[in-house]
C-alpha cells in the first residue's frame, strides 16, 4: 500500500511539474511574441526623443542618452491643423456611421424584410471591393458634386467602408435582445423608433461601442480615401500629413517619429477605455438570460 501511494505522489509531483513548465514555456513564448509586436512602438517613441543625427549612429542608440523634445515641437507646428482635421472627420464617421447602421440593423435583425438576406449578402459584397476602387469612384462623383476637398465628403466616403461592417456587427447584437421586450414596449403605446432609441439601443451599448470604436479606427486610420480626395493642405488628415512630411523632411527624423507617436495616442486612448466593451461587443450581446 505504501509502494502504491509513493508512485501515486511521485507521479503526481511530476505531472505538476511538467504543467509548471508548460505554463512558463508558454507565458516566455507570449511576452516574446508581444515583445516583438510593441517593438516598433517603443523605437517610434525612443526615436522621437532623440536628436535626428543620433538615430543615424552606428550602433544605434536603444534609449535616449540625451533626450529633446524638439521633435514634438516641430511636429506640433506642422500637423496639429492635421490631428485636429481627423478627429473631426473621425468623430464626424462615427456618427454618420451608427446614424446609417443601427437602424438598418435593427431591420434585419426583428423585421421579415422580404429581400433582407439579399441585402445582407450586398453588405458583405461592398466590404470586399478594393478600396481604391471606391476612392476612384467617389472621386469622379465627388468633382461633379463639389465634395473634393471637403472634410463633410471624407466623412461619407470612409462610411462606405464603416456602415456595412457596423450594420453586420450590430445585427448580431440586436437579434439577441428579447422580443418580449419590444411587445411589452408596444403594449405601453411605445412607437418603432421610441422602441429603439430608449430601449433596444441602451441595452445593445456595447455593441454600439464597439461599432462607434471600429468607425473611429477605420477614419482615424484613412489614407487611401484622404489621398485620392484632398488635396489642400487645409482639409487634409494626419496620414496624408505625415505622408507629405516625410517627401518633404527626410532627414527629419526626429520630428516624424514625434508625429506618428501623437497619431497614435488618440487611437491608443480610446482602445484603453473601450476595450471592456469590445470584449463584450465582439463576442456577445448584453442581454442575459
């Protein structure tokens, strides 16, 4: 009996063992991969801290011996007009965007559309076309209606590409909220649009977050609409600035790493704040049984 039970325990104690260094193993392979996946963010701050002539040396300079923000003056001076254009054309798609889609979702998700999976099935064609394809077309319509160079058809444009996927999310998040609700709604003399606005929309807010979150990513992150449809300076977002500051100031590097570290920052702020109801929203709705 005591044979029995010692192999009993050293068997147990190498099965623990073996689990304790898969767990390791596996958490060292992880901080390798996010290691290697934030490097990139961590050389664009580390850059924007240095002098230009420095991140030319030879070895490079993995931190900033002698650190100067001259780069985050420069880069204020030229693309602060740029930040400030794209978020409003970011905050501007957001609403153009839940405007447009969660109405149309709410549709296919508790009304008996009769072409609603034909509808459906175009929302998913229209996320597959090449972006440059929408650009070309909405830049020849854009020249006969006066959009170019406007910060209003920017909004429109990149809501090609945020409606749909917003409308598909959303779908998805609505049909879960009970029917029963919504009949109870009705009963208390609650109109379509009533119903939706206080009832159904407070308890999708995740799913709406993370849809307003994906629209504010998508136009935060434009450059194939912005480039085809702007071309003065006073309407062009931060990635088109970025982009002419680098064909003009190539040896600025300094002050370009210091322009992507502040584009990045707003994106980066909204992550970190949403991220819970990303979670949420991506994988489920809000309503419980």
């Amino acid at each position: 009996m005591s044979t029995t039970t010692t192999t009993a325990t050293t068997t147990a104690t190498a099965t623990a063992a073996r689990t304790a260094v898969g767990r390791w193993g596996v958490t060292a392979l992880a901080l390798v991969i996010v290691g290697v996946l934030l490097f990139p963010l961590y050389w664009m701050f580390n850059a924007s801290l240095q002098p230009s002539h420095a991140l030319l040396s030879i070895p490079p300079r993995w931190f900033p011996a002698d650190p100067t923000l001259d780069g985050y003056r420069a880069a204020f001076d030229t693309q602060g007009r740029h930040l400030l254009i794209s978020l409003f054309v970011a905050c501007g798609n957001v609403l153009v965007t839940l405007a447009v889609a969660a109405p149309l979702a709410w549709a296919l998700a508790k009304f008996r559309l009769r072409y609603a999976g034909l509808l459906l099935f175009v929302l998913l064609i229209v996320q597959m076309l090449p972006g440059i394809v929408k650009a070309n077309s909405l830049f020849t319509l854009y020249s006969e209606i006066g959009l170019l160079n406007n910060t209003i058809g920017l909004m429109l444009a990149q809501s090609t590409l945020s409606v749909p996927f917003a409308a598909v999310l959303l779908r998805a998040q609505l049909q879960q909220v009970p029917t029963e609700v919504v009949e109870a709604a009705a009963l208390d003399g609650a109109g379509h649009w009533r119903t939706f606005l206080r009832i159904v929309l407070p308890m999708s807010r995740n799913g709406v977050i993370t849809a307003g979150l994906f629209a504010f990513l998508f136009s935060w992150a434009d450059f194939l609409f912005a480039i085809t449809l702007t071309s003065r300076e006073a309407v062009t977002p931060v990635t088109v600035g970025i982009y002419r500051f680098i064909g003009a100031n190539t040896t600025d590097w300094n002050a370009l790493m210091a322009s992507a570290v502040l584009a990045s920052v707003p994106a980066a702020i909204l992550l970190v704040i949403a991220q819970r109801y990303i979670a949420v929203g991506v994988t489920g709705g809000s309503v419980k049984d």
